[in-house]
C-alpha cells in the first residue's frame, strides 16, 4: 500500500518526499482528502508503464501517447471545422 501525505507536507518536505519515493517506490499526494498526484520512482514507473503502455498502445501509437493522436488533435483544436470526422 503506497504511503500518502498532504500536498502542504509534500511542499514543505520535498527531500524527505524524495527519499520516501526511493525507499517505497510510490507516494500519493493528497489535497483536501482527494488524490491529487502520484509520485513514483523509476523503477516503479517503469514497471507500471511497460504493462499499461503495451496493454493501451497495442503497437498503433507512439509509448507517449495515451489517447489516439486524431483524437488529441481534436482535444487541442479550439474551433473545430464542421468538416472534422470524428471516428
């Protein structure tokens, strides 16, 4: 179970943050009772992302993308012509 700490303490105690994230391998940051980031080391993000990027990406898009990229042209796009096909 990943530790949790408030995002004032996360501020004011950034090394000891730090220092929790390496021993532990994830830290929630909470705000107003809500969960408001996460903060994993390396070795962590490595293992969550190669499972989640393999599982989402399914070989069509780029390991930084989580969304279709037509679909985050469409999310950029402040006026979207009527023209634009949504699939």
């Amino acid at each position: 179970m990943p530790k949790s700490v408030s995002a004032s303490d996360a501020k004011n105690n950034f090394g000891g943050l730090l220092e929790d994230v390496a021993a532990l391998g994830r830290v929630d940051i909470v705000k107003h009772g809500r969960l408001v980031a996460v903060v994993l080391s390396p070795q962590a993000f490595d293992s969550s992302s190669a499972a989640g990027v393999a599982e989402a990406q399914d070989g069509k898009w780029g390991k930084k993308h989580m969304i279709p990229p037509k679909l985050a042209r469409a999310a950029r796009m402040l006026n979207r012509p009527s023209t634009f096909d949504e699939e």
